[in-house]
C-alpha cells in the first residue's frame, strides 16, 4: 500500500492526497477441455512413400475419432517437416539412427469434457501414432473464471484500503483509478508417456486462475 500526502502541482492547486492499494485473489476450477498432442513420424527410402505413410496413419486416426464423435475441426496439424539423412558407406549395426526420408508430423486433438482424453489417446494409438507428447486442460470459458478472480482481488484491495485509512485516521473519498492484472490460468498437464494397451484413463487436476486488481483512493482527514 502507498500513501502519497498532497501536493501543489501549480500556483494554487494542490493534489489530493491519495492512499494506492493492491488486491490479490485466486480461483479453482475443474478444467473441461482436454488436448492431446500426438506425432507421427514416418521413414522410408523415397520422399513420396514416407509422406504418404504419414498420411495413411493420420487418415486413420482421423477416422477413428469420427466415431467417438470428435468433429474435424477439433483436429488441427501443429507442425509437419520432412528431413533426409543419407545413408553412409559402412553404417554403424548398433545405431538407431534412421536413413534416407523421414516425414513428422504433430497433431492437436481439442475435446470439450476431460473424461474423453482416454478415449481419444487409444484410438491414436491403434491408428498408429508414433508418439503421444502429452495432454493439456482448459476451461471453455476462462474469462468467467478470470471475472470471479478479479471480483475476489477487488473485495481484497477495497478490504485493505478500509483498513488502513481506518488505521491512518483518514477517511476514503472516492476511486481515482482501478488497474487490473493478472489472469493467466495455471494448466496442469500429463507429459509424455508410452504408448501401452487401452483403455487410458486421465485424472487431470484443477486449474488456478489468479488475479491482483490495483486501487488508488483520494483520502482526507477524518473529522471525527
């Protein structure tokens, strides 16, 4: 909190003394959005076949999720790059390294309700995915969230301001300014893990949604 005593400003107008105060809150909030990121990554001796290798599994998966409902625009590609390694003369038997063309690709699938994120990983799985990189959760509607958050941190600042003019002896005449902040959700989220049998069960925590608002009072002498 900070206390600023007037001032003059100019030859015959003096500033009010302002009292600045700054309130804090947070919220929690069951997410009811999932999105789980798959790669596939495809490798073959020419380009065309490794693409539409990548592809065929992609096709796939995609149609798997039509049947658990899941509508294509909720399946966007993130990332897509194709890469060549040429094959040296003598290569190394022990190595993993992969040669000629590999086709990778990303995909996002968004599903609103967490409880179909299982449904939704095993049927990349048995689509063919090279990988599932993780889940995220979401709220459908942060900004009702991010509201009940800044009202909290507004009761806290306008709770604090009361408090200390009552402490200082000054009296609260009106808000000069109010200044939001804030609002950034924390995500809890399921890293990566290997592929295994069906079915995948999901257990994501709560989301905090935290919020600080900043008021500015002019004050005056309490006359009583």
């Amino acid at each position: 909190a900070t206390l600023a005593a007037g001032a003059q400003s100019s030859p015959g107008a003096l500033r009010p003394a302002t009292l600045s105060v700054s309130g804090q809150a947070s919220v929690t909030r069951a997410p009811d959005r999932a999105t789980v990121v798959f790669r596939i990554e495809t490798n073959a001796d020419q380009s065309a076949a490794a693409a539409s290798a990548n592809q065929t599994i992609a096709n796939a998966m995609a149609k798997r999720l039509a049947a658990l409902n899941v509508p294509a625009t909720a399946i966007t590609t993130a990332g897509y790059g194709l890469s060549y390694t040429p094959r040296p003369p003598k290569p190394d038997p022990a190595s993993t390294q992969r040669y000629g063309y590999t086709v990778e690709r990303t995909i996002d699938v968004a599903v609103d309700g967490v409880d179909g994120a299982g449904a939704v990983i095993d049927a990349g799985v048995a689509a063919g995915v090279t990988n599932v990189d993780g889940v995220t959760f979401s709220l459908r509607d942060p900004g009702a969230a991010l509201r009940s958050a800044q009202a909290a941190a507004l009761a806290d600042a306008m709770a604090q301001a009361r408090g200390l003019a009552t402490a200082a002896h000054v009296r609260l005449v009106r808000i000069l300014s109010i200044a939001p902040g804030g609002g950034t959700p924390v995500v809890p989220r399921v890293e990566r893990f290997a592929l295994q049998a069906a079915p995948t069960t999901i257990a994501p925590g709560d989301l905090t949604v935290s919020a600080t608002v900043g008021l500015r009072y002019e004050i005056a002498p309490d006359a009583r």
